[in-house]
C-alpha cells in the first residue's frame, strides 16, 4: 500500500497572503519603536530656595568671631578676603549664585545669645573660584571685601520679633534654617536690617559729626 503524504506544515492562503504583506508604520510611531528616548524631558521645577538665590542681590554670611570676625575681615588688605571653609551643598551653591558687587550682610554667629548678629557690610569682590589643594580658597570661594561696619549691631532676637512685620521676613533662612551659613536675604529684610543697624560708613567716607 502506497501512504498517504502528510505535508510538515500547512499554510492557508489567508495566512500565505499575510506572510507576504508588509505592515508600514507611520514614520513618527517607527521613529519612536526605534528611538524611545526620543521625547524631550521636562526640567524638574527649582526649589523656592533655589529661586530666591538665583534672583539675590543680597546675602548673609554667617562666621565665628572667633575664627573670622569683622574686626579680621576690615584688617586684611584693602579689606579683601577669601570666604571658603563652606561644605553645606546649599550654602555652596549660594556662594556660586554670587556676582560681583553683590552686598553681603556679615553675620557673626555663636554659642551666645549676645554673639548672633549682623555686624556690617560686606560686597563680592571676585566671584566663585576654586583654589589648588593646600591654598585657603581649597574646595572653592569667593573673596568679599568689607564696606562699613553698622552704627548699630542687630541681633538675631530684633530679627525674630519682625518677623510678623517685615514683608520677607517669615521665610527669611536665617530664621527658618538656623545652621545654613550662606543665603539670599530677601530686599525688604536687607532695608530693614540696614535702617536698624544706623547705616555704616564706607570705606573712605568720614562719619558726619551732629
């Protein structure tokens, strides 16, 4: 008896037909199947502190008398001096916001009620650098030099009490983070400090007698 033939496989002529038809994309869908990082991403938003420092033209520096004082920072020559020694990422990331001729209010910080601050004036004289290992400026800073002392120290407590008064003041990080040693200072806070700390004198200026 001859068998009967079996084929392996049998394809139905729909499904012959299909093998042989082609299916095209649209160009932007093929696009994308190919390339799927194609799509832009969006820009996280920046923080409000991030904002605040991008628009500053006003800042705070904080320091120990002990280490650095006003008395130190007016000595040096011509008043100019390095602030470096910063290693808080958001204290560093101001330092870098800084441009040159930016006012500085020049804080001195300390264990004691008595010792916190702001004690005179100080402006960017050359903007953020990085110094080579063993130098003063190592890790990055720029150099500030001071422009007058205040008639009239304000203290941290003065600047608690306006907190409900001054426009900028309730989110000023001097009150809100109290370890942060490097932020914007909002203009309304800056005028206000200013008008109660008297004024000061520039450097060349002599003090008008009553």
């Amino acid at each position: 008896m001859v068998g009967l033939g079996i084929p392996r496989a049998f394809t139905s002529p729909s499904a012959h037909f299909a093998a042989k038809t082609r299916t095209v994309s649209p160009p932007a869908i093929a696009a994308a199947a190919l390339n799927p990082h194609t799509m832009p991403k969006k820009k996280a938003a920046p923080t409000p502190a991030a904002a605040a420092a991008a628009a500053s033209k006003y800042w705070l520096l904080k320091t120990e008398p002990g280490e650095w004082s006003w008395s130190d920072q007016a000595g040096a020559p011509g008043g100019v001096a390095p602030w470096d020694g910063v290693r808080n990422r958001q204290a560093m990331n101001n330092l870098r916001a800084m441009r040159r001729g930016d006012r500085c209010l020049f804080y001195h910080s300390g264990a004691g009620a008595a010792s916190r601050r702001v004690v005179g004036v100080v402006e960017v004289a050359r903007e953020w650098y990085e110094g080579e290992e063993g130098e003063a400026a190592a890790g990055g800073a720029v150099d500030v030099r001071a422009v007058g002392e205040f008639q009239k120290p304000v203290a941290l407590g003065e600047v608690k009490k306006a907190a409900g008064e001054v426009e900028g003041m309730k989110d000023f990080a001097l009150l809100r983070q109290a370890r942060l040693s490097v932020m914007p200072v909002p203009e309304k806070v800056w005028d206000w400090i200013c008008e109660m700390g008297g004024g000061f004198v520039q450097d060349g200026e002599e003090e008008e007698e009553d």
